[in-house]
C-alpha cells in the first residue's frame, strides 16, 4: 500500500501513470509548459482531483489534478491553490475544473480504490499533529474561543507574522480563522468569491482601490468577488473570513 500525504507524492504516482505534462493555468485556457500549447475548455477533462488543506494557512492549500486531452494526445498535472488567494477564473474554466464530479476523491472514496491510490489530508500534520479535524458535514460546531487560542499557542504564530485555520470546507463555502500579529499586512490579492470579514478582536484595516474601512471587534464586511484588497492589523487581531464559492 502506497499512502500518499504530499503533494510531491501524487505527482510522482500519477507521473508513472502517463500524466507526464506539467499544466499552467490561465484565466481561460490551460498551457502546456513544455511547448505553450494552449488548451481551452471542452478540449481536456479532470480525471481525479486531489485535495491538500495548508498547515497553517488557507493560502497554502492546493488542488492537484489528473487531466487528460484526447483532441491533443495530452495527459498531466495541474497544481493550483483553492485558499483565498486563489486566482479568479473565467466561468468556462472553472466549470471545466468541476467537471466528471463521480471522479472527486475523498478519502473515502479512495478507501474502495485499489490501495496504491490511497490519500491522507486534514488529518495530522507536523503542525497539527491530532488530527480529524471536522471540516465539513450535515452541521459543524465550532469553538471560535478554542481555535484563537489553539492558533496562538502554535510556532507559526509565535515565529511568524500571522498564522490561520479553516473551520469549514466545501464546494460552497469556506470559514477561515484568521489572526494577524500588530503591523502584520496581508498583501493585495484577490477572493474567487464573495467574502464577508468579522472582527472578533483587535482592529484591522481593509483596502480596496476605491474604499478604506477600519473595522474593530463587533464589526464585519462583506467584498465581492474578484475585487482586489488588502488587510493591515492595526494591532494583535483575529477575524473570521467566510468566502461563499460558485457552486
């Protein structure tokens, strides 16, 4: 039995099975790296996707999926992160990513694969090393209390300049835990959805190019989609970021 936990460890098993093309993606198209080829939506399919969540925080997770194309004689990888720096895409594209739902792989599903296939992920990490942390299902109950806490005892918040969670995850929405040490800055970047901000502690400032807000504990936002901004922590502050997605 192959486990495979890494991003690096699908892509080597799906190289030694004929997904030899490293894929780049456009706002509209994938490119082939070796030769810029240029293929459009309704020319390739997603075979499988695999699903990483960042051990410390959302901007590090990542999608890793297996795609063919019969009209080029083509099969690869693409490695595209899903967190709230995700970049935006045209409809078509994200459309064609979501594409052959029945092959989404779960961890479950890949339990009545065949073994070699099988994926760990949002189970123990270096960082997080217990575990089974519940991320989506019928209901999810959340300690917001807990987890600011649980963040805040973590190396990444004591050797960095912020550190995250994600409480929840689906195909619809995303609620990530965010704290942000005093003069800590989340550089300009964008949300492939709609996103409201709550602030549960401290005060922050939230920049577009045509509006600033300061916003303080009891206060929240919302932004739309595609719509570039940045956050500044005026002081030790942690706030909710919860990002509804195209279903």
């Amino acid at each position: 039995m192959r486990t495979m936990t890494t991003v690096s460890e699908v892509l080597n098993v799906l190289k030694e099975r004929g997904y030899t093309v490293d894929f780049n993606l456009n706002n509209n198209c994938l490119i082939c790296h070796q030769n810029s080829l240029q293929i459009y939506p309704g020319e390739f399919v997603v075979d499988k996707h695999y699903r990483f969540e960042g051990m410390s925080d959302p901007g590090d997770e990542a999608i890793v999926y297996a795609i063919s194309s019969d009209k080029h004689s083509l099969k690869g990888t693409l490695v595209n992160g899903y967190g709230i720096y995700a970049d935006e895409l045209a409809d078509e594209m994200i459309q064609a990513l979501r594409e052959n739902p029945n092959t989404y792989q779960t961890e479950e599903d890949l339990d009545e694969e065949d073994e070699d296939t099988k994926i760990k992920y949002n189970q123990s990490t270096p960082l997080r090393p217990e575990g089974d942390r519940l991320l989506d299902a019928q209901m999810v109950k959340m300690d917001l209390s807990e987890y600011r806490a649980k963040i805040k005892d973590e190396k990444t918040w004591k050797e960095g300049d912020r550190t995250a969670i994600t409480l929840f995850k689906s195909d619809s929405m995303r609620i990530v835990l965010i704290a942000l040490h005093a003069g800590s800055e989340m550089k300009t970047h964008t949300a492939p959805g709609i996103i409201s901000v709550q602030v549960l502690s401290g005060r922050i400032n939230f920049r577009t190019e045509r509006q600033t807000a300061e916003l303080s504990e009891g206060q929240m936002l919302t932004l739309h989609k595609g719509v570039p901004h940045s956050v500044l922590a005026y002081e030790e502050s942690t706030f909710l970021l919860t990002m509804a997605l195209q279903a």
